[in-house]
C-alpha cells in the first residue's frame, strides 16, 4: 500500500508565512498526503514584495524580521544563507517639529520643556494611584493609568488612532506584553535630567533584512521545498465542512481531512456551509483596520541613516514611514542616486481616508515633516500604492469571546484557522509567529506536541454583542499616475 493511502489529507488553505512554515514543516517531517492552495499566482502574502517598472521594491509596510524562535532564525539562516544584510534599528517619533528617539516615553527630554513639565507631572500623578491601573477597562483607561495624562495627550492617544484605525476606548488591555514600553519613572528622570538619548528597548535592536527581493525575498526560497504540493491561483469560495471539501472558482472540488485555514477568520466563517448563527454572529466581534501603503522612489542619495519613523500628528496621514531603501542596496534601481520612503496610513469605518488623494497627501506629509525638500518633488521618479483590505487584526474588547465561539466550532470540524488573521491575535501576528504557528500545528498533528504560540480562547465562549465594523471584500493593490514624471506599476494583494 502506497504510504499516502495511510495518512490524513493535510490541505492548508494560503501560502503566506503561516502556510509556507505549516508546508516546510511537512515536508521536512517527511510527509506525503498534504497540499496548499494559494489564490494570488505568487507565495508569500502580507510579507510579498512588489518591483515596479522603475526598478524600485516596495514590501506591504515596513516589515522589520523579530525572531522569538531557534527553529525560525534556523529556517531563516537556511533559506537566506548568505543573502541577508544586518540592520541597527534606528527609530525615531517625528512631533512638535523634530525627531524624538523611540520609545517616545522615554525620551521626553527631547521637547519643549514646558511640555516635559507636563509630561513627567502626568506621570508622577498616574503612578501615585496604582488602582487605577488595576481597575483599567480598557486600552484608553491604560494609557492614562500607566503614561499619564501628558504623554498619553502627546503620543500615545493620537498615534494608536492612527495606526489601529480605532478609538483605544474600543481595544482590550492585555495584548500589549513586549509591543509597549512600560514607562519607568527613574529611567525617565534620568535621561531628562542627564540629557540622554535613550533608545534600547525592544526586542528588535538588530535585525536580518534579504538583501535581494525585500521582505518577500525570505518567502520565494520556501517554494523550492514545496512544489510539488503547491498550487497557486486557487481561491477557495465555499468550505463545505460536513462534507470536508473545499469549492475553489475554478470549479475543483478538494476533499480533506484535517484543514489548515490561513485565511481571514471572519471570510471563512462566511464560506463555510451553513454555520449555527452564534458562529456566524461572532464574527462581529473581530475587527481589522485597512492600509494603504504608499511608496515613493526619489532621484537623489539618501538623506538619512534612520530606518523608519512614527508619525502621532495630523500634518501627515501616516502613522509610519520606513526608509526601506536603508534596508538593502538592491531596494532600488541605483542606491547612490536614489532613496525609497515607504509610508502606511491606516483606514477603517471609524477612519476613513480619501484613495483617489492619497499618494498626493503622503508627499505632502513628507513636505510637512522634513522627509523631502520642495526641490525633491522635481525628483519623484516613481509613486506606488498598495491597498490592504486586511492590515492589522485590532485587538478589542470583544474579540476574546469571539474567537472562543469560532474557532471551537472549526475545530469541531477538524478545521483549524491560524496566522496573522486566521488566529486573529495581533500579539502573534508577525512573521515568526505566523511561520511558527504553522510549524507548531504541524507539529501538533504529526509529533503529538503542543501548540505554544496559537492562544487557545475558548474558555471566553460568550454571547457576542456588538456591530461588524470591517468590510468584508479582498483588497486591492490600486496605483496612478502621479502629476509629476512618475511611473507606476500594478498588482493585486490582500
Ligand atoms: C502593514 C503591515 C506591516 C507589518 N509589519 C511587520 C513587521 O514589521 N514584522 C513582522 O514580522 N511582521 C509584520 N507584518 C505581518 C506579516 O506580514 C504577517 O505576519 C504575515 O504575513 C502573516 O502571514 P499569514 O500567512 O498568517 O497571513 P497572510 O500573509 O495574510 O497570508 C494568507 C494567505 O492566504 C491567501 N488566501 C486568502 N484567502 C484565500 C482563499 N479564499 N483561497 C486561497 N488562498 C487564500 C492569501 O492570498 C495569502 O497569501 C506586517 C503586516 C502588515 C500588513
């Protein structure tokens, strides 16, 4: 009998980082009765990067390579060997006119000194009355409790609208773990009062980068282990879970026995056949923020040595721009003639932003912060837009309970949703957690291991009250041609 007759149907549903590390995994466990279905014609999802006609390389925002895993830097070593180049991380907060080291709480020296006063205040005040920590709600009350009224008036308030596209009042407390720095009130007077730039915090002081391809390039060498399995340009349109099959456009029909879901959780709770009504209800309880993510190539070397700054204030729709052109020499066509600034502005129904003026109001913003010159609008070679319909999985209030009500149901049906918004938990929503949560459920089914990353809520099972607040459609990758001499160049993405 042939080994296959023997095994499970394995079928993973995506060929982003989760779904590549699931099918990596299998293959190198020496697995034979497994495929993965893609619906873009290429691998890599969020993390895929895009070359324009000039010659430029844009990923879908910045993506800076966090490591919490052995098995990920081993993977990475592998698949990048030699072809990767080291960065320092140089981040900065662009307010009140200049540039503040990240963390921004740490660094308060940096402003204007009545502003300071009211900073440090805020804080002396906010950690005077520790209940009020204990007792915050919710992400709004957190930032008052733990910053302060003055850095959470300053910072903290206005750039977490920005990036999740949702007021904080709407966003739980417990997903921050590593992604805050928690302010310490000795540290802080001491930068303040010995002038001291202050930025190691993180667990992201250095980090890899490809050096060819840009952050797509560590996804394209998955595909020389797993081709024989893969199949692109297949979008799944139904998941008919009684029967174990997936419908794809194309009309074929695949049967499996254990399916591994790296789509968006809400989009296939919606494909699924006849799903009871709490399941299908829950998913007004998971909310996502949107992105366009602006690119533009520069005719001149570049100005900085910094790798991406974050943008609190309104003279600029963007929460984040990334010198990506920093990142590696190979970003763009010629790197001693030309710089590429990558910017992310987010949008959602609580923050709308007008497409058709975005590129304009990012070159704009660049004008307003000191990103470019007004002589470098004569020197804008190219423009690129990238619009993510599924950006960040935003982690509210309601989002617990929802997920204890889906993903039990699914997994009921030997259906198991992981990754970025499969597992929808930004707190392990970057790329090593998404290749290892395929990994680990891998793992899980062909070594009997447990799943260490994948947060299992089902505990939080509860009536789900709410209103669905994202759209459920694909997104797009849209461009235009900019007014000035600018080229521009098309793709299709998440
Ligand atoms: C703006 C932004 C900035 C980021 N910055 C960082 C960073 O700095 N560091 C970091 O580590 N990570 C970062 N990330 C996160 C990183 O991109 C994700 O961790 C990673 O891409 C998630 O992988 P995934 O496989 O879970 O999901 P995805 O990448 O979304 O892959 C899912 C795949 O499923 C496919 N699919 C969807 N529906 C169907 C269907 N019906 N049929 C078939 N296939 C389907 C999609 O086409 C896609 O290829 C960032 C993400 C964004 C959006």
């Amino acid at each position: 009998m042939n080994q296959t007759d023997t095994e499970q149907k394995i079928v993973i549903l995506g060929a982003g980082p989760t779904g590549l590390g699931a099918a990596y995994r299998l293959q190198e466990l020496g697995y034979r009765n497994w495929a993965i279905y893609e619906r873009n014609n290429y691998v890599g999802g969020l993390a895929t990067s895009f070359v324009d006609d000039a010659g430029f390389t844009y990923d879908i925002g910045g993506h800076v390579m966090f490591s919490h895993y052995p098995y990920f830097d081993d993977l990475v070593d592998k698949l990048l060997g030699d072809n990767y180049t080291e960065i320092m991380r140089e981040a900065w907060v662009w307010i009140m006119d200049r540039f503040v080291p990240y963390p921004f709480q740490n660094n308060i020296s940096y402003l204007p000194k009545e502003i300071v006063l009211e900073c440090v205040l805020g804080l002396i005040e906010a950690q005077k009355n520790p209940d009020a920590l204990k007792r915050a709600q919710n992400f709004d009350d957190l930032i008052d409790a733990q910053f302060g009224a003055g850095i959470a008036k300053y910072f903290m308030k206005p750039y977490n609208f920005k990036v999740w596209a949702h007021p904080v009042s709407h966003m739980s407390r417990d997903w921050l773990g590593e992604r805050v720095a928690m302010p310490n009130l000795e540290r802080i007077l001491g930068n303040i009062i010995l002038d001291k730039a202050d930025k190691g915090w993180g667990p992201n002081n250095k980090f890899k980068y490809p050096l060819y391809g840009g952050t797509g390039g560590l996804y394209q060498p998955f595909v020389k282990y797993i081709r024989d399995h893969l199949h692109l340009d297949k979008t799944a349109v139904t998941i008919d879970q009684h029967a174990k099959q997936i419908h794809f456009s194309d009309g074929e029909i695949v049967d499996y026995d254990l399916l591994l879901s790296t789509m968006p959780l809400d989009l296939l709770v919606t494909r699924l056949d006849n799903p009871p009504d709490t399941v299908r209800d829950a998913i007004k309880g998971l909310h996502h923020s949107s992105g366009l993510i602006v690119g533009v190539g520069i005719q001149r070397p570049c100005p900085s040595e910094k790798c991406w700054l974050y943008f609190p204030e309104d003279h600029a729709p963007f929460y984040r721009v990334t010198y990506l052109s920093n990142y590696s020499p190979y970003i763009v066509p010629d790197p001693d003639n030309n710089f590429l600034l990558l910017s992310e502005t987010s949008y959602s129904p609580h923050k709308e932003e007008d497409k058709a003026t975005i590129i304009d109001r990012v070159i704009e913003g660049f004008l307003n912060t000191g990103l470019i010159e007004p002589a470098d609008l004569d020197r804008i070679e190219t423009t690129y837009l990238i619009d993510v319909d599924y950006s960040y999985p935003v982690p509210t209030l309601d989002r617990n309970a929802a997920l204890g009500t889906i993903q039990p149901y699914l997994s009921d049906h030997q259906i198991y949703s992981r990754g970025r918004f499969g597992a929808w938990q930004y707190e392990i929503g970057n790329m090593d957690h998404s290749v290892m949560q395929g990994v680990e459920w891998v793992n899980r089914w062909l070594l009997n291991e447990p799943e260490v990353t994948w947060n299992d809520f089902s505990h939080h099972a509860a009536p789900v009250n709410g209103t669905i607040h994202g759209t459920l459609g694909h997104g797009q990758i849209t461009s235009r041609r900019y007014p000035y001499s600018v080229k521009t160049a098309n793709g299709y993405v998440d």
